[in-house]
C-alpha cells in the first residue's frame, strides 16, 4: 500500500455513542406525569365510593345478623324497623324519616321502595308488627321486603 493513498487513510465509519437511559425525552416525562395524576385520580375516586358505601355495606351486615335471630317478637320487628328509620335517616336526611311511626312509616318505606310490586300489607304488617304481641307476618318475608328496600336505596 502506498503511504500516500489518500483512501488508505480513512477509519471505518464510527457511530456517535448512544444518549442513555437518563435523563429521559421530554415525552417520557409527560407520559409519566399524566399516567401518575391517572392512577393517584383513580385512587381517590375509589376511597370516596368506597367510603361511601360503607353505609350500605353495615345495613347488609346488620340485616344479616338481624336474618340470623329471625322470629315473630315485637322485639325483632322493632330492630328491624330500627335498621330501616337509620338507613332512611341516611338516604333521605331532608324528609325526617326518623320522626315517622305507624302507616306513614309504612307509606314513607313504599313510597321509597322503588318496587313496583312492593307490597302494601307487608310494609303496614312490618310496622304494626312491632306493638303486637303475636305478627301474622312471618320474619322471612319481612326480611325480604327489607332487602328490597335497602338495594333500592340510592345514595
């Protein structure tokens, strides 16, 4: 080879060295900050429901050891109606549920039933059963009017 060729003294093409990992493009950046306010929105969205329905979730638990001690006493339809006036007094603050006794209880508890078959005697039975010594309204179907009206209740 001759010393004077000018070809003989080019190098090989070289690649400039890669950036690296860090510090991230501009759009990495963006990307994790609206993936970062996503999910910290997502989570408070599911803290509040959950926090929100925590009401229901104690009614179910409630009914459920209500279901549990099921029988024909004034005692146990007073309990149950106690559960009912609280979940009212929660669902519908503004119309006093709280203060109602007798057939406008049972008016308020159909009116707010949401069913349309909800069952007029049941409802009167439910709340006239607490004063009577001996119901004609057998605890299951209390239970299940009661059930009803609690997955009716939207708040």
């Amino acid at each position: 080879m001759n010393g004077q060729d000018p070809l003989a003294q080019l190098r090989d093409i070289h690649l400039p060295a890669t950036g690296g990992l860090w510090p991230p493009a501009p759009g990495w950046w963006v990307l994790a900050i609206v993936i970062l306010t996503a999910v910290a929105a997502l989570a408070v969205f599911l803290v509040r429901r959950h926090r929100r329905r925590r009401w229901r979730r104690e009614a179910r638990t409630a009914l459920e050891r209500l279901e549990q001690r099921a029988e024909p006493s004034p005692a146990w339809f007073v309990d149950l109606n106690t559960l009912l006036k609280q979940v009212a007094r929660h669902c519908h603050p503004g119309q006093h549920p709280e203060a109602l006794t007798g057939d406008a209880w049972a008016r308020f508890l159909l009116a707010t039933a949401d069913d349309a078959d909800a069952d007029e005697t049941t409802a009167l039975e439910l709340v006239r059963a607490c004063w009577r010594p001996a119901s004609t309204l057998p605890p299951w179907q209390a239970l299940a009017f009661a059930h009803r009206w609690l997955e009716a209740q939207t708040c």
